[in-house]
C-alpha cells in the first residue's frame, strides 16, 4: 500500500462517525471537549454495549479489520468470542492499534492507540513501519475512564498538525463491556507485535486471524485488566499466512505461543501483583496468544504450536 493518503485515518473517521450516528443504539455519549474535540464515551459514564466495543476496535485498526463475535459451544463456560481478521495486519495491527503513544499529563495516563499514530510517527515503532499518511481528521482511542484533559489534546494536536476541532477521542475504561470488547480484540495485533520482537520480516505476514473470549466486565481495574489479558494469553488463538519458507513459519510458530514465556502458568493478575505493576519487569514474551497456526503459502505448509488452558480461563474469567 502507497504512502500519502489518508487511508486508515478516513475508514477510522468513518467508523466513529457511525459511532455518533447511533449513539443512542450503542449506549455512548458524545460531546465536544473545551478546545473543540469530538468526545465519544464509550463506557465510563455510559452502559456501552459489545457491539460499541467491536465499533471500537474497528476504528482503532483504521477500518482495515473485519470484527465479529461468534458462539464456541465447546468453550465451557465463556463461549463468546471476538473474532477479528485483516488482510493488511502489518497496517491494521501495528501501525495502527498497538497501543503505543503515552499520552500522560500529570496524574492523567492513557495510552494512545489508532491511526492518528502514523500521523504522529513518534514512537520507536515507526523507524521499522514507513508507512505515513497525510489527513484532514483523526481518531484516538483511549482506555480511560475519564476524557483526556486539554495538555493531552494540545499534544496530540501538536504531534499531528490538526486542529483539536478534527481530533475524535473514543475512550472506555477495561472495567466497561466496551473497553473489555476492544482490548481482546487485541489478539491479532498481539500476535504481529510479537513477530516483530522475534524479527520476522513483517512485509512477509500476508494476513491473519484470531479469535479470543470475551469475559465478564469486573468493576476492580486489577481484576478487569487481568481478565483481559489472560482472554489472550490464556484463550486467544491466531493464524498467520505467511510468505517464505516452511522453516521460518515453523520457527514463527514455535516461538510465538506465550507457553513460551517464563512468567506463563499464573493468571495475569498475580503476575502484575508479582512485579508491583511494572509492565516492564514482566516477560514481553508472555503478552501473546496461546495458540498459534502459521501457514506458509509458498510452500504448503502448516504448523501450530501452543495451546488454550481452559482450566485457567475458568479460574480468570470468573
């Protein structure tokens, strides 16, 4: 795909304007912020619902991700499950939905995720994606409870060159149906993020899809978070297609499960406990899903390594 248009940050436009036009079906509020921001709660002070978080998942990957939930009848209990596929996940996942541009002020944190990043290319993550866009608005989603104050629309502003008047923040904290929908939405970004820890030539990930549990909102951000993470690493299971030879794809398969990692084997929760809520201290290994297929299409070949632990998605999920 060519540099220089607008692509992901006008399906992203697209989608939260959607949100707006059927507020009141989706359960979000929408308001305009004191520098003139689009503001759409999607559940901090608002119920929310499922299908606001699928909108908002969809708006993070810059339109570029077919979202959808399904029924798994043999899943035992939590038999809901998000799933998401993109046959431009490289785009969709990485330079889009990673959630990777702090947006802190003060005592304010939030992590920025969506296409406004390629417009702001202020992370370490741009030096390997050049993909750039150009564009006249763009959206931001937020997992906050709270709107983001006017340092961090100013800073956004700043990095994107728009007026705070073409900025769309879309926020919901982990503890709402929404936020809990959009997050495991994640299980294919996570997946892509990890082969590019494992450096996996990203050009050579042609496509991809995954499937994760949705589980029960908590009203505790500890216990919320760690539901939502285990959903993946626990539950979450992800299918490449990938250019390239069959021993790449297999060495791919075999390091991505998060069996892989040394802090495997204990819910997500007692982990970030463990190391005082210090995402750094914790294994990058382990932030994957738990069952991985790569399919190399040049050759054939097919392998997949891992597996869902649904004895621990009982004991997470609740």
């Amino acid at each position: 795909m060519k540099d220089g248009s607008a692509f992901l940050n006008d399906n992203a436009a697209r989608i939260a304007q959607s949100m707006v036009d059927d507020a009141e079906r989706l359960r979000v509020s929408v308001s305009t912020g004191p520098l003139g921001e689009c503001l759409i709660d999607a559940g901090a002070n608002v119920l929310g619902s499922i299908e606001a978080g699928l909108r908002m998942a969809e708006a993070t990957m810059g339109g570029l991700g077919t979202l959808s939930t399904a029924m798994n009848f043999a899943a035992g209990k939590w038999p809901l499950n998000v799933e998401v596929r993109s046959s431009q996940p490289v785009l969709a996942c990485l330079a889009s939905q990673y959630a990777g541009w702090n947006l802190s002020s003060g005592k304010y944190f939030a992590m920025g995720s969506g296409p406004v990043r390629v417009l702001a290319h202020v992370e370490p993550l741009f030096s390997t994606l050049t993909y750039r866009e150009k564009a006249a608005q763009s959206v931001i989603v937020l997992e906050t409870a709270t709107p983001p104050p006017a340092a961090v629309v100013e800073k956004v502003a700043a990095a994107t060159g728009l007026a705070p008047e073409n900025l769309t923040f879309i926020y919901a904290p982990t503890q709402s149906i929404a936020g809990c929908v959009q997050i495991v939405s994640r299980v294919l970004e996570v997946a892509l993020h990890k082969a590019n820890d494992l450096k996996f030539p990203l050009d050579n990930i042609v496509d991809g899809v995954g499937a994760a549990p949705i589980p029960a909102p908590h009203p505790d951000f500890l216990t919320a978070m760690g539901r939502t993470n285990d959903a993946i690493i626990y539950g979450g299971l992800v299918q490449l297609f990938v250019r390239g030879s069959a021993s790449d794809a297999r060495a791919l398969a075999e390091n991505m499960p998060s069996s892989a990692s040394r802090d495997h084997g204990r819910p997500f929760a007692e982990v970030f406990k463990h190391f005082k809520g210090d995402f750094y201290a914790i294994d990058p290994l382990l932030f994957s899903p738990a069952e991985v297929i790569v399919t190399a299409i040049e050759t054939g070949d097919t392998f997949r390594t891992g597996s869902r632990d649904l004895a621990m998605l009982e004991t997470s999920l609740g």
